[in-house]
C-alpha cells in the first residue's frame, strides 16, 4: 500500500527589522533539510537584503524574488521571498532606522493579509525593532498588538514553549504594579481557555492546565494576599465546568517544576510576565518560541530580540527561528487535520 504523504503547509515567514538578525537567521534555519521536508516556506521580505544575509552567512542558496505565493517554487537551494523592494541594500547594521522599523510592518502587514485569505497555512516571524517601529510610524509596539488589530483579534495572548515547558501569560508587556490588577477572574478564565485550545493544536488532545498563584505560596490561605480565593479560585471553577482541566492557584514556587521536571502538566498560566518568562528561558533561552494564541491563524516567532550586538557578523544562533517555523508547522497541521474532520 502506498504511504500517504504528509501535508506539507506553507508558512510565510517575516523578515522583521533589516538591521537586526533576522534575515541572517531565516537563511540559516532554512539550510535545515527536515524543515524543508515538514513545510513549504516562503519569506516575506526584501530580496536585495535576503540577498546579503545569505552572502554574510556563507549560505550556497538562490534568493528568488516573487510576487506572490502562487509563484514559490519550495525546492531545496532556492529562497522564495514575497519582494517588497522597500529598502536599500546598503542599510546599515546594528542602527536603529525609521526605514527598517516601516519595512518590517509592511512584512507583517502582508503576512497577515495573505493568511486572512487562506494563501498562507501560518506566519512565522523574524524580531522587530520597537523603537524602530516607532520611529517608522507604526502605532503599535510590537507583534503581538499588531497582529491583533491587523486581523480584528481581540481574545489572545502570549504562549512561550521550550521542549519542557509551556507557559501562557494573563498579562505581558505592563508595569507590575497594573499586572496585579489585571488577575481577574474573566481574564484569567479566557487565559485558560485559549491554553487548552493551544495546547490541543500542539497535539495534546485532552490538556491538563496548572493555574499559577500570584502571591507567594498562593496566598498561604489569604495571609500573604486575597487575589487567589477572590480571583483565580473561582475561574479555575469556572473552567472545569466547561470541561477543561485545570487545577489552581498553584504556588508560583513550584509549579514550574512540577510542570518541567515531573511533567504533571501540559502548560502553566502565569499571572504576570517575568513570572513565566523566568523559568522558560532558564530552561530554552537559545530554542524557545512565542505563539500568539486567540488569532485566526497560526502565528509563532522567535523567543528574542533583534540582537544588534552580532547582526552582520554571521554568528547568530538560529535554533530559536528554526523551532518557531517547525512550531508553526506542526500546530498548521494539527488545524487542518481539525478542519478536514469537521467537514
């Protein structure tokens, strides 16, 4: 009996801020053969510079520039980029550039509008610069708000994953005075939610969920702080009445090691940013990816920033970029298995 062959999606993937690393690392992770066989990906970005990263990397590749993806021929040796020819081949390294920072919302802007029409199975992207965002003209300071206002996406947050742990996020980029006034219990009861629905598209079909406390030791009983019993307590019930299972408030002190270590738990909610992004990177600093769940589409990135400190230089770590185009493949074809079995 022939073997059926496994979907191979396509994946648009942002070439983010020009000055940065992320041309250099996207030529890097696409040298990877398994990628190659796991998806058909497709850059979005500007050839000229795709053209440099691939010189600066010593990579023996073909940067082919297109207009659409209809046009992508995905065979090994050859880039495809979606060129938007919208910024010189000469641009400095290591600067921060209006120029750059309005390219790279361009790349999203595009990738974003491609996925909405159903020419992209998912977006992976490259990091961005925010002062150069903002600089560019962009009024948002980063993926994750763009994405959502781009795409009418108003229910999402931020899911990071390293091969042992996964941590979502009731709050991210605020001041951690206003993080603590965030844990409410509608807001950590969808955080919950769109954990279960992540995880499920990670193949866990039935996701065991650890809520973390916010205080230390979860509050010891309201001796150390009353948003437990008044907050999480009533949306981890709230949650196990819809079916999902989640247990909490568990002590922020080890549930991450409960989660890692003794894999007791598919993914932890972290009540705040520093509280789940600690541990992640302890244990992934160099291969971590971020998921934006709650969007339309599929939407991973890397788990760092632009890295000036090496861009152009070739050096940089691609483990990161590589894991988030594998990321959004797998979660790609666990969707459209989903689709597929409904219809």
């Amino acid at each position: 009996m022939k073997r059926r062959q496994k979907y191979r999606p396509v994946i648009g993937i942002t070439m983010g801020d020009a000055a940065g690393v992320g041309p250099e690392i996207i030529v890097k992770a696409l040298r990877d053969g398994r990628l190659l066989r796991a998806c058909r990906p497709l850059v979005i970005g500007d050839r000229a510079i795709m053209e440099r990263a691939a010189a600066v990397v010593q990579a023996p590749v073909t940067v082919r520039g297109i207009g659409a993806p209809g046009e992508a021929m995905f065979v090994p040796g050859t880039l495809d980029v979606i060129d938007l020819n919208n910024l010189p081949r000469d641009l400095a390294f290591a600067v921060v550039d209006a120029r750059a920072g309005k390219a790279a919302y361009a790349y999203v802007e595009r990738a974003v509008r491609l996925a909405l029409a159903g020419e992209l199975d998912a977006v992976a992207t490259a990091p961005l610069n925010k002062e150069a965002l903002a600089l560019g003209g962009c009024p948002f300071p980063g993926h994750t708000e763009i994405l959502s206002a781009l795409s009418g996406s108003s229910e999402f947050a931020m899911l990071l994953l390293a091969k042992r742990l996964r941590v979502i996020h009731v709050s991210t980029h605020v001041p951690l005075r206003r993080a603590c006034g965030l844990v409410k219990k509608e807001r950590v009861l969808r955080t919950i939610r769109l954990a279960a629905s992540a995880v499920r598209d990670l193949g866990v079909a039935v996701p065991r969920i650890a809520v973390a406390g916010l205080n230390p030791h979860a509050g010891e009983g309201g001796l150390f702080g009353a948003e437990e019993a008044a907050e999480i307590v009533p949306a981890v019930a709230a949650a196990r009445a819809e079916g999902i299972d989640a247990v909490g408030p568990v002590s922020p002190d080890t549930v991450f090691y409960r989660a890692a270590v003794r894999r007791d738990f598919d993914i932890v909610v972290a009540m705040y940013h520093d509280q789940g992004h600690i541990p992640l990177k302890v244990l992934g600093f160099a291969d971590g990816v971020n998921v934006t769940v709650g969007l339309p589409f599929v939407r991973t990135s890397v788990d760092h920033g632009t890295a000036f400190e090496v861009a152009g230089k070739g050096t940089a770590d691609s483990r990161s970029m590589t894991a988030a185009i594998r990321t959004a493949a797998a979660m790609a074809r666990t969707r459209r298995g989903k689709r597929r079995t409904a219809g």
